[in-house]
C-alpha cells in the first residue's frame, strides 16, 4: 500500500501551490515508522528534497519532525544523509528556520556525541550568538547551556567558555550583549570558580560601556551571579559597581542597578 502511494507523494513535492507541500512536509516523515529502516534509507530524498524547498514553510516542517526519521534510521545514517542539509539550513535566509535548527542541534548533540559535535556543530552554535535576530541569539544562548548540561562542566569550562569570553570587547555591542546574555545562563553550569575567576572580572569592566542597554544588562547580569558568589565578593566587588551603575546618567541603567 505504501508503495503504491510514492508515486503520488513525489508529485506532491512538485506541486506549484507551497500550500500542499507544507501539507506534505508535515506527515511525511510519519512514513519512515511504517516503511522500516531499509525502505526509509532508500527513500531519503523525499526528506532531502523538502528540506531544499524554495518556501520556508515546507523546510520548517520537515525540520519540526526530523526526530522520527533519525529514529528510524538511525544516527550514523542521518549524520551523513541529512546532517549536511542541516547544517545548510542553520544559515537559512528565514530565521524561523534557523530557529527550528537551533531548537534541534541538542538533541542531535546528545546523540552524535562530544567529539562529532566538536568537529562539526560547536562552531555553528557560536556563530548563531552574533545573529541579527534577537529569538536566534537568545535559543543560541539557551542552547549552549543544554549541550554544556549534557556534556558536562568541564567541556563547557573548555569548549564553550573561552568563546564566550572573547566577545566581551567585540566592536559590535550586539556581541558583547550577547556576551552577558551568556554568561548569565551559563552560570548555574559553569559555577563559582569559573564565575568568579573568568566571568565575573569582564563584566565589572563592562560596567563603564558606553553603550546604556550594556551597561544596565551589567546590572542584570550580577543579580544572576550573586547568588553563587560568597558573601564577601559581593560586597568588595558587585556592591561598589551596582553603587556606580545607580549613579548613571540613564534612568534605565538606575533602575535596573537599584534592581539588582
């Protein structure tokens, strides 16, 4: 029965309206259960050709329902399949595509394993830091916290870290915003010593950016790390600086200062 409905799924994919093969891209990867591994190995450009559709729609569809496909197949398959497809799409022009990527790449993380991710995926995931979409940098920020909580402390502290920390004096503020961003989520990982060791002395600094919105997500970004600092960093190091910040010029930055 399958088999005899192929041939009209594969007219479906070429239809002019984008309406039927969003439609299409929705059910579709509902097939591989019922086709079996060898079948769905074998019919893989169904997946490929929808993920390169020309409407956005249609790529974010398949994108939304890869899990069932990967679980069929199987990961080695997908990663050398499917994987270049999205990894083509994580710089797709529609950010809600990027998105639907983003939202994937832990899942993939778990299961490819630290050193796949390292070689082919942990540079994609510090790029998407400096889109020019607020939703992208903010999953790209929230994604590093869930590949770090699965591949532990110490990879963060090597891989993801270091990265992080050099965007702090980024010429573009939309970096250093993210920079703060970052370290705020990924304080409750990395813990005290890194906080207090790495983090913390760059955002102090950052304190005297010129730009207001940093300067009062410097005031932000210490009411994150307060509660894993010892009573006596806070009041010798984030106390005097939230003193500052109250004295600011910008009644944002004031208010968020008096916040913290």
């Amino acid at each position: 029965y399958i088999n005899q409905m192929l041939p009209y799924i594969r007219e479906m994919m070429t239809d002019s309206s984008h309406h039927v093969r969003a439609a299409l891209a929705s059910v579709v990867v509902g097939l591989a259960p019922i086709l079996g591994k060898e079948s769905t190995i074998q019919h893989l450009d169904l997946f490929l050709n929808l993920l390169k559709d020309d409407n956005p729609e249609v790529r974010l569809n398949i994108i939304s329902n890869l899990d069932a496909v990967n679980k069929v197949i199987g990961i080695e398959f997908m990663s050398q399949s499917l994987l270049p497809a999205i990894i083509e799409l994580a710089e797709d022009r529609q950010w809600r595509v990027r998105l639907a990527i983003i939202e994937y790449i832990p899942q993939l993380a778990q299961q490819l394993g630290v050193e796949f991710f390292d070689d082919k995926l942990s540079n994609l995931c510090m790029t998407w830091l400096g889109d020019s979409v607020y939703s992208i940098r903010e999953a790209a920020t929230n994604n590093l916290k869930k590949i770090s909580e699965i591949f532990g402390v110490e990879w963060a502290q090597n891989a993801v870290v270091p990265k992080i920390l050099n965007l702090y004096a980024h010429p573009n503020y939309i970096y250093r915003m993210t920079f703060l961003f970052a370290v705020s989520v990924l304080a409750s990982v990395v813990g005290t010593e890194v906080i207090n060791s790495s983090m913390l002395p760059l955002v102090l600094r950052m304190a005297s950016d010129p730009v207001p919105n940093i300067r009062f997500n410097v005031a932000k970004t210490l009411h994150t790390f307060i509660p894993f600092l010892e009573g006596l960093v806070v009041e010798s190091r984030v106390k005097p600086c939230l003193v500052r910040l109250n004295e600011d010029s910008d009644q944002d930055v004031k208010y968020f200062a008096v916040k913290a």
